[in-house]
C-alpha cells in the first residue's frame, strides 16, 4: 500500500513543472539575506598602523546579499552588537539607494540581534 499523499497526489514531469519563485519576479532589495560571521584572530583596522588594542580591532561582520543581483555588502564589525550592526545596515541601505536607486523591502535571516 502506498502513503495517502502519494496516492491522491500525481507525479508532474520536471519539464513541466512551474518554478516555485522565478528570478524575475524579484527586483533588486525586494528580498536581503542577512547573516553574521565571527572569526577566531581578529582583524586591525583600515585606519592607523596595527597598534590598537585586541578590544579596538575587527571581530567579525555582517553580510547582505541581495537576492535578485546577488550582490554581496560585508560590513566588517568591532562587536556584533545591536548598535554597529543598524549602522552597517543604514550603510548598506544607503549604498543600494544611491547606486541602484533601490529600497529594501525584505529582510531574511536566521537570528536577530
């Protein structure tokens, strides 16, 4: 005997499927991923020699990708805290204005701050 859904439901041939989301239903920022990385050294800064204390250096970032470019902002970060994280957003978000003339609708991403 097979499982109900397999009896109620037919097999459609791939060639014949319809996509579940077609690229050219996005615009660009219509949807944003957001993720954050931490790395294990951490990172001087682009400013200065390399003398800052291990508190003042980078300690991970965050990245957007934008999901209909697939273009890719990463926003290197001192803390992954609430504050540097909006900032890096409002910079992404200003970018994606001034350069595509584009707004972000959608944000999309496992954790929050």
């Amino acid at each position: 005997n097979k499982p109900t859904g397999a009896r109620i439901s037919k097999e459609v041939p791939p060639d014949q499927r319809e996509p579940i989301l077609s690229r050219t239903d996005l615009d660009v920022g219509d949807i944003v991923h957001v993720d954050q990385f931490v790395v294990g050294s951490s990172g001087r800064l682009e400013l200065g020699y390399g003398k800052e204390g291990d508190k003042s250096r980078y300690h991970g970032g965050t990245i957007y990708v934008d999901g209909c470019s697939d273009f890719i902002w990463l926003e290197n970060q001192v803390s992954l805290g609430a504050s540097e994280t909006v900032f890096g957003k409002e910079k992404f978000e200003e970018y994606l204005r001034t350069t595509a003339g584009a707004r972000v609708d959608h944000y999309h991403s496992d954790n929050g701050i």
